[in-house]
C-alpha cells in the first residue's frame, strides 16, 4: 500500500509542477478566454478605461484584486482605489491605510488615484452593518471625481466571507440600481471554496474550464505570470498582517 500513496504523492507534486509552468508560461498577465475580451478598449478618443475598484479594508487590494490590478494595468487602463474604510479594528487604520499607498507603489497605482475613507458609519469589524446606501452616495462621488466607466468589486459572498466585503457588494449593486445614467460598467471577483482557494497553481486548469463552460454570465480567469509582484505588494502590509 506504501507505494500506491507515494505514487500519489509524486503524481500531486508533478500536477503542482506542469501547473505553476502553466501560470509562469506567459510573459505577460493573460486571460482565459481569450474571446470575446474581457474589459476591452473603449471606442473613440478615450480607448483605455478608468476603473474603480472599491474595497472594505487596506490590504484587500493585494491579498484579492492584485492578479485583475496587474491584468488591467497591462492592458493600458487606469486603476483607480476606492478604500472604505482604514481597517481600524485592531486600532491599526494609520498603519494600514499607509500601508496601503505602499503597496499600490508595488501595483504602480498613483498616489493621487487611491482614497481611504474614514466615514463614522462604515468602520471595520465583523459585527459592524454598513448602510448600503451610504456605500453607494460615496462610490456615486468618486466615480464622478475620477470619470469612472467600469467598477470592480466583491461577489456576495465577500471572497472571505467578511460582512464588510458583503456590504459593500450590495453597496454597488444599490449604486448600479440608481445610477440611471447606466454609463458604468461593474465586474465582480468570484468566490471559491476553501479547497481551492488554498490549491494553489493547481486550480488553474479548474477555473479555465469554469471560464470556458460557465453560460449564465461571463466569467474569465485571468493568470498573473508574475507572482512575485502579488507578493511584493502584499509584503507593504507586513506589519499590520503579520509577514514577516
């Protein structure tokens, strides 16, 4: 029996292998699919897009959006951060809301693009209900700041689970609902199970064939060839995460 888990054991770390070279055998962030493309150029003058990724906490932007940062980065689009709140909790919202422009230095966001909010009503914490409107009033404000056609943001379930992250995901939607103008496109990044989540490089072939089948809407994975950069980015929130 030995040798049936150690092949095993050498088939899963073969898998981890072919899929990490999968992951790194782009030269550049890439897509699946392909076609039809996610967030293409705007037609006319103004072809690259100004896109508005909203967030609960400093840190949220590396440990969940730095793979669809560096993909839209690379596609000459303007990123801009709408941070609700300084993630004070654990009293650490200075440390974390500098933090913040650090790794957005890494993710080579300006300074001038990226806001942290520090509203009375919307403050970190997982028994903290932030009104969804008062979400929407303050994304309605920047994206008229910015001139934003496209936002990005949580699915329902909040990738972790959050309630802050879930809130402002219905705070969107409520924004989506009112905006009459109906001249901002919205994306939102899709939850996992804990299996996958934490499947590594493995998961590639999974979400690619996800991208390929799914039909109810369009869905893509979108593959960071350069690891790395996550990292660096997430490296800037050491202190109030605990990196070392």
């Amino acid at each position: 029996m030995a040798w049936i888990w150690m092949v095993l054991a050498a088939g899963a770390v073969l898998l981890w292998a072919i899929s990490l070279g999968r992951v790194l055998s782009s030269a550049a962030p890439s897509c699946v699919p392909s076609s039809p493309q996610f967030m293409p150029p705007l037609s006319g003058d103004r072809r690259s897009r100004n896109v508005l990724l909203v967030v609960a906490h400093p840190d949220d932007e590396s440990m969940f959006f730095a793979p669809t940062i560096l993909f839209l980065k690379s596609k000459g689009h303007s990123i801009h951060i709408l941070c609700m709140s300084r993630g004070n909790a654990d009293g650490l919202g200075d440390t974390r809301k500098e933090e913040l422009y650090h790794a957005c230095v890494s993710l080579k966001i300006p300074h001038e693009q990226v806001k942290v909010l520090d509203h009375p009503k919307l403050q970190d914490g997982f028994h903290e209900k932030w009104d969804h409107g008062l979400v929407a009033e303050l994304t309605m404000e920047h994206v008229q700041l910015w001139a934003i056609d496209t936002i990005v943001t949580f699915d329902s379930y909040g990738v972790s689970g959050h309630p802050n992250h879930k809130d402002v995901h219905h705070g969107i939607c409520k924004f989506l609902h009112t905006n009459r103008q109906g001249n901002v496109e919205a994306w939102e990044l899709a939850s996992l199970s804990i299996l996958r989540k934490y499947s590594g490089p493995i998961d590639i072939w999974l979400s690619s064939l996800t991208s390929f089948a799914w039909t109810k809407q369009p869905i893509y994975t979108l593959v960071n060839s350069s690891p790395s950069r996550s990292y660096e980015a997430m490296a800037a929130h050491r202190k109030s995460v605990g990196l070392v």
